[in-house]
C-alpha cells in the first residue's frame, strides 16, 4: 500500500472515530465529517450578508473520488452534478441532520467522461474539466489544455460523448495550458443576458492585465473583462436569480499561502467590451475552513432563501481537503441590487 493511501485510510480512519457519517457507493465510502465554524476557533456565523450553515470535510478508500473543479445542483437542491479535472463525472445527493445542517453525501457515482469520439482518459492531458453548467436539455463542460467547451446531452451524460463544442469566442493562444476557461454558467432567462452562456478564465489576461471572458449566447453575445485583483485567480461563477454574477477567486501559493474570496458582480455591468468589478462578500485564509476552492453553485432553497455551496479540489493530496461548505445569502441581498463596494 503506498503512503498515500495508508494516510487516506488514516483520514477514514479517524473520521468513523470522530462519528462521522457515512454512506456507501460503487467500491468504497465517501465519509463525512461535519464542519460547524467557518472561522477556525470562532463560533460566529454572520459575515456580512452570508451567513455560514455548516459544511463537510469528504474522505473516501475510492481511489478516484476527490479533485473536484465544479457543481451544480439540480432544481431539487439535493441531487448534483460534479466534474472532476481528472476526467470524471462525479453524481450524487447531499444529506442533511434534523436541522437542516449538511450531513454527508449518498448515492454517490463516478463515472469516465468521453470526448466526442467516445474515448475516455485518465489524467488531466485531454479531460481536464473544470467548469460545469446545466441548460436545459444539456450539459456543458469547460475544459483546460485543449481549450474548449464540450456540449453533453441531459439526460444521458454520464453514458454519453461531447455531441458538439461551442465557440469559446476567445483565442487560445491567449490561455495558458492550466489556466484556461474555469468557469462556465448561464445566466437567468429574465436577465438582460437573456439565458446567455458566460464563461471567464482563470489567468487568461487582455493587454490590460484583466481576466478575458465572453458571452457565448444570446442578445449580447461578445467578449469583455473581468477585473483582476492581486494574485486571486477565478475558479467558477453562479448567477443569481437577479441576474448578478457570483465569482469564486481562488490564491493557493507557497509566498502568500491559501485564499478564497468571494465576489459580486452586477449583472447589468456585464455586456461586450466591458471591463466589470464588483463588491467583495467574503474572504478566507489560512484562519478559516477553506482549502482550494474550485466550485460554486447558487440556488434558491425550498424555504424561499439563496443557497451557495462552495466545494474544494484537494488535487488528490494528502496534505489536502475535500471540502464542501453552505451559506446563506439574505433575502434582501440575494434577489435586489446592492450598492457596489469596488475594490481601489
């Protein structure tokens, strides 16, 4: 057994000591242990208007469960969709304790990606997915290296290869081979983006040092820009049901080490040509309950209240987590337009 697996099982090991939930899938467990404070050491909840649930810290004996780049909810706010950027689709439900806090993960699935011409991959070089979106009767997927965005249809994904790629309407020889089109979501039909498809890189940069990304659909289809702060890279983006862009930032660096942040952006900014910032609704660092967070989704809950669920890639290291955390956004915030707090 090698050392990582022996520290894997360890992980196991001590969860089922510490009473951690568990549910069982395919070959192994996926093992649950709750998370109760965001703030390590601090019981507050409030962070401006977020409001932390609880979350979970994952394990599993499954040699392929973990690197997970992106989720999305469907509209029962139970059942998921994960694609790992291992080449992986990862299905499954969350489950929660009496009150309603996140408990571990059930039915749980993972399952080969295949390309367009029905192969499938281990390993990053050709199925490196790292964005993920539901829209309607398909599934798109983003994918780093070889730079696109591979259409699935839905249902039937899982057994299913890339049926058509759509235009990324960014040239590829301006993203890096890692730090491609991270982020794929589609915007409220009541917006004025119509239904669009955004997708924003990670570290593909304008000749102005910001972010690119485009609207791949609708009425203002085109490219436009998104502000880059600091040594932050973009990870994944869900829109809300006021059309505003929730973004996901991500430092993760031996001179600075590990960071999350959280970012606004008014939906009414983001049109062709436009170089969009936004308010800053929460950061973490090495104080709080973050690993390297890859995935965000936003949905509203049956109790009428925004949801976002942020998930962790722990690169299949044993020096890292898998992580999946809840807030709630306030009503207030969550469906009218804020005053904008941009960064200097």
């Amino acid at each position: 057994m090698t050392v990582k697996r022996l520290c894997r099982a360890a992980s196991i090991a001590l969860c089922i000591a510490a009473g951690a939930s568990s549910s069982w899938a395919g070959d192994g467990p996926v093992i649950s242990r709750q998370i109760s404070d965001f703030r390590i050491g601090s019981s507050e909840t409030q962070f401006g208007s977020l409001e932390f649930l609880g979350g979970l810290e994952m394990v599993s004996s499954r040699v392929l469960f973990g690197s997970l780049s992106s989720i999305r909810f469907r509209p029962d706010q139970k059942h998921f969709v994960v694609v790992l950027d291992t080449g992986q689709w990862l299905t499954g439900s969350i489950e929660r304790d009496v009150k309603g806090r996140l408990s571990g993960l059930s039915d749980v699935e993972i399952t080969p990606m295949k390309n367009s011409a029905g192969r499938s991959f281990e390993g990053k070089g050709h199925m490196d997915a790292e964005g993920l979106a539901l829209d309607g009767d398909r599934i798109l997927v983003s994918f780093e290296q070889g730079h696109r965005v591979d259409v699935y249809p839905d249902p039937g994904f899982a057994g299913s290869g890339a049926i058509a790629t759509l235009p990324i309407l960014i040239p590829r020889k301006m993203l890096d081979d890692n730090r491609g089109i991270e982020t794929i979501t589609v915007a409220p039909a009541s917006s004025p983006l119509r239904g669009g498809v955004v997708v924003v890189s990670e570290r593909g940069l304008d000749s102005d040092g910001n972010r690119l990304a485009a609207i791949l659909s609708g009425p203002l289809k085109g490219r436009f820009s998104v502000k880059r702060d600091g040594s932050f890279d973009i990870t994944d983006g869900a829109f809300l049901p006021n059309g505003d862009l929730l973004l996901l930032e991500r430092r993760f660096n031996m001179a600075e080490g590990i960071g999350m942040r959280l970012r606004r952006i008014k939906g009414a900014d983001i049109r062709p040509g436009a170089v969009v910032d936004g308010e800053l609704l929460l950061e973490g660092n090495f104080n709080s309950q973050i690993d390297n967070m890859e995935g965000l989704d936003a949905f509203q809950a049956a109790d009428g209240t925004t949801r976002i669920i942020l998930v962790s890639d722990d690169n299949h290291s044993i020096l890292q987590r898998n992580l999946m955390l809840e807030f709630r956004l306030s009503e207030e915030a969550a469906w009218s337009a804020p005053n904008s707090r941009k960064r200097n």
